[in-house]
C-alpha cells in the first residue's frame, strides 16, 4: 500500500534528511585514493549517531531470508553497482568512481541517498557515466508534482539516459521510503510491461534512483549475497534522492 505522510511526519523526515545529506557530502569528501570503504563506513556511523540518528541500512535484512547486512554504507565501485558492503573493505584507488549509498533512521523516519563519487584523476568515459547518470535524477524530478503518474519519471530518466547512449538498469527500481528502508510503489527507471499506473498525491514520500551502464544492463549478485555488479564488467553509475511529493511539484528532503 502506498502511504501519504502527514505534515509531522514530513518535519521529522526532513530532520533525517539533512543528517543524511550532510553525512554523505562529507563522505565524497573523504573519498581520496588511499582511503577504504571500511574508514568510510566508520565515518558515517560517527557521523550520523552523533546527530541522533542510526544508520538504517546496518543489519538489514530485507523482505527476504537475508543474512543482515553487515555494514551501514553500501560503497560500489566501478563495475559494481548496488549494495557493495563497505566492511570489510575495499581501498580506493584514483580513476575509480564509487557509488555511497547511505540510508538514515531519524526517530522512526527513514530517508535514503546515494552520490557516485570520483576518486581522484577519472577517465573521461567515467566522468561523462557520472555526469549523465546525475542528470538522469534530474529529469525524474522535473516530472514529480500531484496528478502526474510514476510512469512519468521512468520515462524521463530512461529517455535521457538512451539519448545519451547508455543503459538503464532493468533489475532494480526506485521506491517509497519513510516509515522503512523500502515501500511501495516500485519506481522504474524504465517503462515497464505492465507498469501499473500510480498516480502521484501530494505527501507521498519516495526515493527516485536511476542505475545507469555503459554497456549492456544486465547484472550478477556476487556470492557475499549482496554485491550486484554488471554482468559485462562495465562501469555503472548510480544517484538517489528522497523527496516528498507536493501540489505543484516536490520538496528535496536530502539536502543540508
């Protein structure tokens, strides 16, 4: 069931939206060649208790039998995408891009954002991923405001990233947020086969999050049973923002 928040709801979930926010900004900037995702992690978890929150990702298990997931920053670098652990740890090196998914519980509320970083000198072929994959987000935004339907930001995000050449990722979708890491509605990417249509109200809470390839869209779990990486061994780049919807439009939550 898709869920509208009311006004107080929305005051404490823009609360945990600017301690994730401001976290993750301070993690792209400790992300340097030589820094680990195990110091990254470390840092966010710092960070975010330190501001009364609780990383919501840390010990997640998911609608699955999962084993809990065993750190609180996802940190996907490269050719891998999504859900990275970042403990034990990976040392990065320059001319890599790294996905820092991070997600925050602020007194029940849950608010989720990813940035893919560049770690020092990246090739033009990564910086151009980045740079179309970030204005992706963009386009899906520009589409939110009541009485518009999902079916609007998958269109926008997928015929942005097809104009430019790239691929949108097929297997793993945007969506709701707020009392849980994930709600309903599914958010694609992409214009889904029977993509049910889901119109937008004002005080829906979602997290929009176009995953973006090089070449071809399909991908692998790795056998640590989270890491998702590209099927091809090309690079992928992924952003998410949690907004709320509005009358006209959107309101940002995960933003300082």
């Amino acid at each position: 069931m898709v869920t509208i928040k009311n006004p107080e709801e929305i005051k404490l979930l823009r609360q945990s939206g600017r301690i994730l926010a401001s976290v993750l900004n301070e993690l792209v900037e400790a992300a340097k060649p030589g820094a680990t995702t195990r110091e990254l992690d470390q840092l966010a978890i710092d960070l975010i208790t330190s501001a009364g929150g609780r990383p919501s990702f840390q010990g997640y298990c998911g609608s699955r039998e999962e084993k809990p997931f065993p750190s609180a920053l996802c940190a996907s670098v490269n050719e891998e995408l999504v859900h990275a652990p970042a403990a034990p740890g990976h040392t990065l090196r320059s001319g890599d891009i790294v996905g820092l998914d991070l997600g925050v519980d602020y007194k029940g509320f849950f608010t989720d954002m990813t940035i893919t970083a560049l770690v020092g000198n990246v090739s033009k072929e990564a910086r151009d991923l980045v740079k179309v994959t970030k204005k992706s987000l963009d386009k899906g935004l520009e589409k939110i405001k009541e009485g518009n339907y999902i079916s609007d930001i998958s269109r926008a995000i997928q015929k942005y990233v097809e104009d430019h050449g790239y691929s949108v990722i097929r297997q793993l979708v945007g969506h709701g947020v707020g009392y849980k890491v994930h709600e309903e509605p599914s958010i694609p990417n992409f214009i889904a086969p029977g993509q049910p249509k889901i119109e937008l109200k004002a005080g829906m809470v979602l997290a929009i999050e176009p995953m973006v390839a090089v070449g071809d869209w399909r991908v692998k779990t790795l056998s640590d049973g989270w890491t998702v990486m590209m099927a091809d061994g090309g690079l992928a780049a992924h952003f998410e923002h949690t907004v709320v919807v509005t009358k006209n439009g959107y309101e940002l939550l995960t933003q300082e």
